[in-house]
C-alpha cells in the first residue's frame, strides 16, 4: 500500500463531463473561454474570474497530492500528484463547445475504483478534521474557489479514508503514466488577462516573473492574490526575507467554523521533524491603503482563530500586505507591540520596482 503523503494537497472541483478526460490525459481544466465581454463592466468581471481561477491554481504545491470532487455525484475521488501549471491554451481539449484554457496537469499516482462520499466528508468537516475547506457545497458554487489547497495533515486523513473504501484494491497493480511534453512558452498572468489575450494555439506556462510595465494603480487586488500565491508557493526563497522558512501555503483560508470569515493567506511552520504545525501565519492582502479598522478586524480574526484551533497565545501571528499604511494603525501597531507579546502583527509594505515587486518591512 502506498504511504501517506506528509505533504499539502490539493481538492479540485470538477463535473461528470470532465472527469472522464481529466482521468484519461491527466489535464485538469478551468474557467469557461465565453464569449469576449461585450461592453467594460463586463470585461471587468470577466478580469476579476479570471484572475480568481489562476489565484487559485498558483496556490498549488508542485508534488501535492490531487483529489477531484465530482459535482452533482458529490464523490472525492483520488489519487493524482500536480506535476506542473498553471497552463493557457485555447486547444480544444475538453468538450467541444468550451476549451477550459486554465489548465493544471496531473500524474497518475495511483486511480483507485471507489471514492470518498460526501456524507463522509461532512463528518470530517463536522469534527474540525477538515478545517482549512468549510463546505464542499459553498466551494462548489462559490465564484472562484475550483482548486483548494488542504494541509498535510487534512491530506493523509483523506488518504486514509480512501485505502478504507479500497481495502481489497490490489496495490502492486501498475498503472500507466500520463506523457506531458515540455512547456517552454512562459506568459506573465497579469498580462494575460490584462491584454485580453484569449488565444493561444501553444501551450503557455502561466509564470508571476513580473508585472511588467503596470503601476500598481492598474494592477487589480485580485493579481496582487495571484502574485503572492505564486511567489509563495513556487520561489519560497524571494519570501525568505520576510517569513523564513515556512512549511505550507494556505489560501482563502476560514476564520470561523461557518465559513463566513477568511484571510487571503495562511503560512504554517513546522518542526524540523515536519509534521507538528508549531506557528499559524495569517496575512490579509490589500491594495489600499490599511487603516486602523482593518487592523483591528485581523486582530478579531487572529482571536477568533486561535479559539476555533485551540492554539496557544504565542502560535499566531498577523501580518498585512499593502502598498500603504495609515499612520495611526502604524502607531497603534507600534504601541501594542511594547505591550502585548501574543498573537504580534507585521506590516509590510508592496510596490513595483521596475515591473517587479518589492516588499519593504515597515513593522
């Protein structure tokens, strides 16, 4: 039997209709090509989906272990490895009438008959097991959660939940792997979606190298998600700096129990060992300027979080993320720092510097 991961995972949402080509090429496809929006309003939220998705497939972990939830059949079905993405390309892959251009691809490690039920995962979910996805159905019909990243923790539960419904499977059985060739085409994502760029007869290996000639007045908050989610997850060592060294990148990951609550982003630090999550990380992104009642809802958050999780005083901590901050939540931060040692909050400051991002610490 194969061992338990140890490492993040992955849970993609998919229908009836794609599942039976993701499992036979090991494509996984998102966000319907449509029709070119027809006047800005729409163009805008056409940016804004766009964005969302690729926010979501850039918080993907090269080698982390892949389950499709299958829509209306409500079943997890698994076990695939993300190999490499995201990818752009307007080739016919899928159904005829719609191309899905936003791609992950997959490897096969090993496709087992029966899947996880809902009702299943529901318990999981009831008991706190399941903590960084509170609902399957809210993910399933939210606008931009496709892809969700889960902890290792969360990933070996399910892995042992599937070895249980597949416990007379024969586990020497070979199964072929898939044969991707090689993506050397990149394209930057904030480009791409910014140009209105839609066609691509290649396959483009959607990259955050840089932002190219945007000012940050023209870069929407969504590519700032997409940036950090990249950088974080795929160049840990451009973050180093600023968060050292760090075990697993959460995104959109819940406060409270309903769900209703989240933060953009959540880092997790473990021991040497790997396997005991020592300090939670929770940052907020924002492309406006912080004020002192944003700083006061992440210190809601950071208390709502360390009670939902039962952590201790000092395993949080809050961090913001923005271009700027104004001076009376700098000085509230300063203040409370030469007091209170539980749950700190760090301010860092974003901007372009020559079509690159930069981060500067300001607290």
């Amino acid at each position: 039997m194969t061992q338990l991961a140890s490492i993040p995972g992955l849970i993609c949402f998919t229908n009836p209709e794609q599942l039976p080509y993701i499992r036979q090429n090991g494509l996984y496809g998102n966000v319907s090509s449509g029709d070119k929006p027809s006047t800005p309003r729409a163009a805008f939220a056409a940016r804004r989906t766009r964005f969302g998705k690729i926010k979501d497939m850039v918080a993907a972990t090269p080698g982390a272990k892949v389950f499709l939830f299958e829509r209306n059949a409500s079943i997890l079905h698994g076990i695939w490895s993300f190999q490499d993405g995201p990818l752009f390309s307007t080739t016919h892959a899928f159904d005829p009438a719609d191309t899905y251009p936003y791609r992950l691809r997959l490897q096969r490690d090993m496709e087992l008959p029966e899947g996880i039920p809902l009702l299943e995962l529901h318990k999981l979910l009831d008991s706190g097991q399941l903590w960084s996805i509170r609902s399957f159905e809210r993910d399933t019909q939210g606008p931009f959660s496709s892809v969700t990243p889960i902890t290792s923790e969360e990933t070996d539960i399910l892995l042992k939940l599937l070895y249980r419904y597949n416990h007379r499977y024969d586990y020497n059985v070979q199964q072929p792997q898939y044969v991707h060739q090689p993506v050397n085409i990149p394209v930057n994502f904030c480009e791409l979606i910014m140009s209105q760029t839609y066609e691509s007869d290649d396959d483009k290996m959607i990259t955050a190298d840089s932002f190219g000639l945007f000012t940050m007045s023209q870069v929407p908050e969504e590519a700032l998600h997409c940036y950090l989610g990249y950088v974080f997850t795929r160049s840990p060592e451009v973050m180093r700096p600023y968060f050292g060294r760090y075990s697993e990148v959460l995104r959109e990951v819940p406060i409270s129990t309903t769900g209703q609550q989240r933060v953009d982003l959540a880092l997790i630090y473990k021991s040497p060992s790997g396997r005991e999550p020592l300090v939670y990380s929770l940052i907020e992104v924002k492309k406006v300027e912080v004020t002192l009642t944003m700083l006061r809802q992440l210190l809601g958050y950071l208390k709502l979080f360390s009670e939902q999780r039962k952590l201790d005083m000092n395993a949080l901590e809050g961090v913001f993320v923005a271009p700027a901050f104004e001076d009376s939540a700098v000085a509230y931060a300063r203040d409370r720092a030469r007091i209170e040692t539980e749950r700190p909050i760090r301010l860092l400051r974003i901007g372009l510097q020559d079509g690159t991002m930069a981060f500067t610490t300001v607290l």
